[in-house]
C-alpha cells in the first residue's frame, strides 16, 4: 500500500470515530441501524483498499498510463523511448559519436576524406569499417569527320554509395581517382573509356569501372558496372552510370550519361561535343556535323572517393 493511500484511509477512519463514539452512546431503536451503517462503512474501506493494492502492484500497462516496464534508476542521462520491437519503454543508450548532457543530446561528427586525385588513406585509430562513396570516370563522347555525322555520348562511371568496407586500424590504403577520358580527336573517332577508381588494400579492392565511350558511327557508350556487368575484383557491387546518349541526326549528337553527383554533358548541335564536369564521373557529349567541318567530342568527368 502507497503512502499516499495510508493517508487517505487514516483521514476516512478519524472522520468515522467522532460518528462511532456518538453511535456509542445512543441507545433504543436507532443504534442497531446505525451499528450497521458502520460495518458498512468498513467493508467498503477495505474494498477500496484491496482496489487500490491491486492496480498499483506490478508493472503498469501503458493502456493504464504506465511503461510496461520494469524501469530502475540508470544512474546516467538517458532518454526514454518505445522500444516497438519489445513492446515497451525503455532507455535509449548513446552510442558511438554520441553524448547525453543534462537536455542536450551532442553529437560528434565523424571523419570525412574526400580524394579528388590520388593519394593515401589513413585509417584512424580504433576504426575498423569505414563507408566508401566513389565514381570512375566518365566515358568520352564521340567525334566526326567533315562529313554527316551525329556521334554517340560517353557513358558516366560505375559507382557506389556509403558502401561498407573492413578495414585495419592504422592502416595506409592506396586511392586511385579514376581520370575523366580526355577529349576525342576531330574526325571518325570513338571516344575512350574513362578510368577506374579504386580503392586499395593488401588483400582487397573496391574498383568502380570508368565509363565506356561513345562512338562516331551514332552509338552512345554502353553502361558499366552493376550485376550484369565487370565491376572490378570484387565484381557485383557497383551501380551502373548512364548509358551515353545515341545521336539523333546530323543537328544532335548524344549526350553524355550521367550519374547521381552530376549529369552527362550536352549533345552537340553541328559544333564539338560538351565536356562533362569534373569529379562527377559523367559522360561527355557527342559531337555532331552536317559536312561543314570536323569536330572533337567531349571529355568525361573525373571521378572521386569519399572515405567515412
């Protein structure tokens, strides 16, 4: 029994004995009446009693306003929270980068290293597993001769996205940035593929394809990477770039394919092929001619890795 319901009995019980000591008192035909009304009296303080004992013993329900927990004090700042898996409240434990302070829930920001260009990695000590965001190189669109011409796009790198990857503590991993394909010579040229981006260990790689090249003869460069597709010596884990785009007529050459950290460059319109931006791994564009000169297609994006 709580306390607070020890209170309230005890003040119920001395409003009863000024009544009872009068009851006492009283003789003739109403003191048995009122002897009743008293036993009464009783039994119903007893009834709340064993009710109130009843729905306040054990865990309360949250139907009833309670956690349906068995909660203890957790000596800490912790919030509480519905844990819908345990179909209960609980409190929720700051995890790594994370820290509870008074009403202030802080959080550490973790490392970021952006590679546009090649360099090394060092692990941080106590990291094991770090995220990897990365693009090869985007494809070059194809160039056209002095004649009636419409040359297909570049195709945008394979890539991947907070990718998850083991690693040592301390460890210094190689990072190859794949390089974009540089522009493709006026004339009835394909555009090259654009580099590999690879991340490096001693017993692994990521490797992300660079983008193939589009070709003279109209076609745009096919996608890479993905399932169906080389992806490295891991294989299987990239996703495709888009596809470079096919020239239409001798007005449109195809654009480039893109991916999602920038879209492929412009298809052009009896002009050189649009060069793709850089560090995106996009595809460059194709050049088209309607006989009135010779044109370069355009160059792919580069490509980058970004370690968490």
């Amino acid at each position: 029994m709580t306390s607070r319901v020890k209170q309230i009995l005890i003040f119920l019980l001395v409003l009863a004995l000024p009544v009872y000591a009068q009851v006492a008192e009283i003789e003739g035909p109403s003191k048995p009446f009122l002897n009743q009304q008293l036993r009464r009296t009783k039994r119903r303080l007893n009834t709340l009693e064993g009710n109130t004992q009843n729905s306040i013993s054990g865990i309360l329900s949250i139907a009833k306003g309670g956690t349906s927990a068995n909660l203890t004090d957790p000596d800490a700042d912790r919030i509480l929270f519905w844990d819908d898996s345990d179909h209960k409240v609980g409190f929720l434990t700051a995890n790594t980068n994370v820290d509870i302070s008074g009403t202030n829930l802080n959080v550490t920001a973790e490392f970021v290293d952006i590679f546009l260009v090649d360099g090394t990695f060092t692990v941080p000590t106590g990291v094991t597993k770090v995220y990897l965001t990365m693009v090869g190189g985007g494809g070059a669109g194809g160039a056209c001769p002095n004649a009636q011409c419409y040359a297909g796009g570049g195709a945008g790198g394979a890539w991947i996205a907070n990718y998850p990857f083991t690693v040592t503590p301390d460890a210094e991993l190689l990072v190859q940035v794949g390089d974009g394909a540089v522009t493709t010579s006026a004339g009835d040229n394909d555009g090259a593929a654009g580099q590999d981006t690879v991340f490096d260990t001693a017993t692994a790689a990521i490797t992300c394809a660079g983008g193939s090249g589009g070709l003279s003869a109209h076609t745009g460069g096919a996608a890479v990477g993905g399932i169906d597709a080389s992806a490295g010596t891991a294989g299987g884990y990239t996703n495709k770039g888009g596809a470079g785009g096919t020239g239409a007529d001798v007005s449109t050459g195809g654009a480039g394919g893109g991916t999602p950290f920038g879209p492929g460059a412009a298809g052009a319109d009896g002009a050189a092929g649009s060069g793709a931006t850089a560090n995106t791994g996009a595809g460059g564009g194709g050049a088209s001619s309607d006989s009135e000169g010779a044109f370069n297609g355009g160059a792919g994006g580069s490509g980058f890795v970004a370690v968490m």
